[in-house]
C-alpha cells in the first residue's frame, strides 16, 4: 500500500483551548474510522513549530501568518483518492490547513533512478564549456 504524509496547521483563531483541540481530535478519527477503515495510521507527531496554538506560547505579531505546520501524521492508504479523502474529510472539520504528501521509500527512489539511466545518452550529457567568459559583475537578483 502507497504511504502518505500528512500535514496540518491549525487555525489559532479557533482552538485556543486544549480541550477543544482533544474533541476536535477525537471526532475526526471517529469519522475516519467510519468512512475510510481501510487506512492504516501508522504515526501521529506533533511538531509544534511557529504556527501552534495560541495557549501553548506566546507568538510575536504575524506569526500566525507563517505557513508552518503543527502536526504530521503518515498513513498507509490503498490508493490517492483513499487518501485525497482523508485529506477531505479532515479540511471538511474546517479548523485546519491540510497538505497530503506521497511518501516514498528511498530504495524505491533508488531503484527508479537507476532505471532512467537505461534511457539516458551522451547528448542529453550535461558538460560545462570549456572557455566560459567570466563576468566582470555578479549578478544581482
């Protein structure tokens, strides 16, 4: 079964309290559990970067804005659309932004890539020119 990362950052506007984030919590995996019991969770981390929430530490002024997360949890689904539907049912909550990630193993990345050197020839080579003129200036972006 393919294994997928998800990602989420919770609203801080809306749990502020960890009582809410424990029910919020509790009744995602209840519908879960109905909806897509074929999904194995396999581990849940709470990452507690710059966008957590309100009550676990003061933030400086914007740093609700910064895209980072506040949980991770990976999964095993049976296919993408098992797992673009936990990825639905958990943004249908509304209290989170969800990113849904494909993991995979570095073996099996190993292995496709060997296999596209089957395909590679000396023209698609990249090699650097021998005589490159030098600037005078770097440049500036």
């Amino acid at each position: 079964m393919p294994r997928f990362a998800m990602l989420k950052r919770l609203s801080t506007d809306t749990l502020t309290r960890p009582e809410s984030i424990k029910r919020l919590n509790r009744q995602v995996q209840e519908y879960l559990e109905g909806e897509c019991p074929e999904v194995k969770w396999l581990s849940h981390y709470g990452l507690l970067g710059n966008g957590r929430p309100k009550f676990l530490c003061e933030e400086p002024d914007g740093a609700e804005e910064i895209c980072v997360y506040d949980y991770l949890d990976v999964f095993d689904a049976p296919d993408h659309a098992t797992a673009s539907k936990v990825e639905a049912i958990v943004r249908s909550f509304g209290h989170a932004q969800v990113e849904l990630w494909c993991d995979m193993n570095w073996d099996r990345i190993t292995d496709l890539l060997e296999g596209m050197a089957e395909y590679r020839s000396e023209q698609t080579e990249f090699t650097f020119k021998e005589s490159r003129p030098k600037r005078k200036q770097p440049l500036v972006f």
